[in-house]
C-alpha cells in the first residue's frame, strides 16, 4: 500500500474518533462473552466472525497508528500497520456483520460493534474496496434525488397502473386517486420502496381508513448507509425530508424497512413532521376503529421475528404483536424473543451481496428459532429480513410460509 494511501486511510480514521469511538475502543476488555451472541459466529464458529473478532480487527489499527505505544514498539502486542491484507480483514468483519446489535445488549460495557464497524465501512470506501453492489445502488439513489424531473411522468405512470390493483382488492368502481402523489397538505407521505407489493398493500389499508395521504417519489431503503457512507446517507434522507417538508405534511410513514424507519427516525435530526413506521400506523388505526381485520383469519400456527432495526434498534415490539393478536388462533412467541431474539441475517445491506451461501450458514440459528416453534407461517415487518428469512427457507427446506405484517393486514380487512 503506498504512503499517501495509508495517509489517507488514517486520515479518515482520524475523523471516526469521537468520544463513543475512543471509549468504545479503550474498554473492550475482551472477556469473549460477546461470541456466542451473534448469529454469524453461532453458524460459522470461527473468530472472525464474533464479535470481538470484528472490533478487533479496527482496534489493533487504531492502536498502531493513534496509539504511542503502537507507533514506538509495533513488534510487541498486537497493533496492526495498513496494509492490502489487513483492508481484506477489514471488509470481512464490516460485511459480515447485519449491525444487529445482539452483541451490545449481552456485553457488560454496552459496547456497540456497529459504530466501531463504521469505521472499517469508511476505510474501505477510501479504499475503493467497499462492496460496488452497495456503492452502486447508493449512487443511483443520489441521482434519481438530484434529478426527479427525468423519472416523474414514469413513475406517475406505473402508480396509475398500481391503483387498479387497489381497485380490485377494494372492490370499488374507479381506480382514480387511490394512490395520491404531490398532495399538499396532506397528513401522511408514506415512502415505500421499488416493489409493488411495497405500494399496492399500505395503499390499500390507507384508503380503507380514510386517510389523507400521499406517496412519495422515493424509496425509503438507504443504501448509502449500508455502505457506510454518512455523506451519501444523508443525501438519500434529505430527498424524503426535502419532499415531506415542501408537502407540509403532518407525518412521514416508512414501509417495512426498519433500517429506513432508524435512520429517518433517529438518525437524521430533528423534522417539522412526526416519523412512523407503517407497523405503528396500522397498529393505531385498529385502536382507532379506523381499519377492522378479521380476528382469527389465520387458524395455522404463526410466529414473528422482530427485525433488529425495528425491534431492539427502534423500540417497536408491542404493535405487531397485537396486531397478530388479533389476527392469528395460534400465535407462537420464538425464544429468545424482543430484544434478545436472534439476528435472521440479512441486515447491514448483507441481503444485496452475492453472498446467498454465506446467509444460509449465518442464518442456522434463526432456523432453528422458527422450527422450535412449530410455526408454519413466520411473519416480520422488514423487506430484508422477509428476503433473508427466505433464503433461511428455502436453504434449509424449511416447512414454513414467510408473510409480510401489512400485506396481511390488507388481506385480511374486514370490508
Ligand atoms: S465487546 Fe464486550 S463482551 Fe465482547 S469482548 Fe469486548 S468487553 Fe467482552
Ligand atoms: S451487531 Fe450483530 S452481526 Fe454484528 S457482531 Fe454484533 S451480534 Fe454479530
């Protein structure tokens, strides 16, 4: 690795070493109680891919290059100089980690991997190492914020083609405005994603409320923060912001996507406007008598996985619970559950690599969760862990059906 690369590498180290970094760093005792809470480790027990594994790959780098003793003695203990081969293990332990957190909630010092993991995702983007797929599609979001006029009359277009599916499952005569864009004033802008699906079922339970809504241009995914991009994060949030606040609308409902909600909801600063998850939205619309589902639709046996941005990362454990409540004769509570429930292994952007062997292995323990609960319908509320959750199926010959909470909710309204 040339100098001024290395120079570089450090100077962008340098930026990450704000107070939680340095604490975060300094503490780690290493005691090793993190390994057996990850997911990752628990299918593919080699160290590298526990906890501590990961952080240790960032501290020894930290050590050599902020620390005295590291930079005077670099032959004794275990600091580490950059190098190609140390960028290697770098992109190991920041790609194979979902940022579930499992880690902190079991470490006696609340360290957090993922932030000291940001770190690793800011040397490899300097390094032009971090995973195109991730750059690639945090670019073209970029883009589509900075020039919306070029896809506006596409866009509008498939939405009209999306309303008359809405159409057809509310049984009504016309398809005009059952999705509404570039309402002003309206309550709600709900940013889905690419995926009709991602549309067509918010739609429908929107329109059954009677709300004021409308869409929004934007999906609500962020690949900027999956590649561990702050600058390209924020670009990709402002288009929302930008788009809610020039709407005046009261509140910005985010699709299942937990890491969009996190971001959104407490990532990105204060807002004019209140942020929701669509799983809350639904969730307040039942307790509101706005919206009826039909109480004991599903007879089969049903578990839930919490995504880990949503549930331990966001707060949000009771609503979908209630809601499945309601809906379901046989609900299966998977153990652990809430905030210890396990990782399914596809966070982190880690479902858009080409990595499907490395998921089914990571993603055994979960497996096993669901099995233990003799569910045939494993339900979430997040489109990566619904994808992942897939390929736990499908790898495994699972015998179980992986559903998503609102396209539930919107088949079975009580109309
Ligand atoms: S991260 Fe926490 S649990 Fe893991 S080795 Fe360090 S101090 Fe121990
Ligand atoms: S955040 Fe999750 S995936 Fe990452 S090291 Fe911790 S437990 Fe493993």
């Amino acid at each position: 690795m040339e100098k001024e690369k290395i120079s570089e590498l450090r100077g962008l180290m340098k930026t990450r070493l704000n107070r939680p970094m340095r604490y975060y760093l300094d503490l780690c005792t290493r005691c090793g109680l993190c390994y057996d809470t990850c997911h990752v480790y628990q299918g593919i027990p080699k160290k590298e891919y526990s906890p501590v594994g990961r952080s240790e790959v960032v501290r020894r780098l930290f050590k050599k290059h902020f620390r005295l003793s590291g930079r005077l003695f670099p032959y004794w203990g275990d600091a580490a100089a950059l190098d190609d081969a140390v960028m290697d293990d770098v992109y190991e332990a920041a790609f194979s980690c979902t940022g579930c957190r499992r880690c902190m909630v079991h470490c006696p010092f609340g360290i957090d991997i993922p932030h000291i993991l940001s770190m690793a995702k800011l040397m490899l983007i300097g390094n032009g190492t971090a995973p195109e797929e991730l750059v690639m599609l945090a670019d073209m979001a970029v883009e589509k914020g900075e020039s919306v006029e070029v896809f506006r009359d596409g866009f509008k277009e498939n939405i009209r083609n999306l309303e008359k599916d809405v159409q057809q499952r509310l049984g009504l005569a016309s398809s005009e405005g059952l999705i509404p864009m570039e309402k002003k004033g309206a309550n709600i802008l709900y940013v889905g994603l690419s995926g009709a699906h991602s549309i067509v079922h918010p739609a429908v339970i929107f329109n059954r409320a009677g709300e004021n809504w409308t869409l929004s241009f934007f999906e609500g995914v962020n690949f900027g923060a999956f590649a561990g991009d702050p600058v390209k994060m924020d670009l990709i949030a402002k288009r929302i912001i930008n788009e809610a606040t020039e709407l005046g609308v009261k509140e910005v409902v985010m699709v299942e996507c937990g890491t969009a909600y996190r971001i959104l909801k407490f990532l990105t600063g204060e807002h004019p406007f209140r942020v929701s998850s669509i799983v809350e939205v639904i969730h307040r619309y039942i307790s509101e008598g706005k919206i009826k589902v039909r109480g004991g639709a599903i007879s089969e046996p049903l578990t839930y996985h919490d995504p880990c941005q949503l549930g331990r990362n966001g707060g949000i454990f009771d609503e979908p619970r209630e809601i499945l409540a309601i809906l379901a004769l046989d609900y299966r509570e998977m153990s652990p559950t809430r905030e210890y429930n396990w990782c399914c292994g596809g966070g982190g952007g880690l479902v858009a690599l080409d990595n499907e062997q490395f998921r089914i292995k990571s993603g055994k323990i979960k497996k096993d969760q669901i099995a233990a609960t003799g569910a045939k319908i494993v339900v979430s509320a997040c489109e990566n862990c619904i994808t992942q959750l897939g390929t736990i199926q499908t790898g495994y010959g699972l015998d179980v059906q992986v559903r998503s909470l609102t396209e539930l909710v919107s088949e079975n309204l009580d109309i």
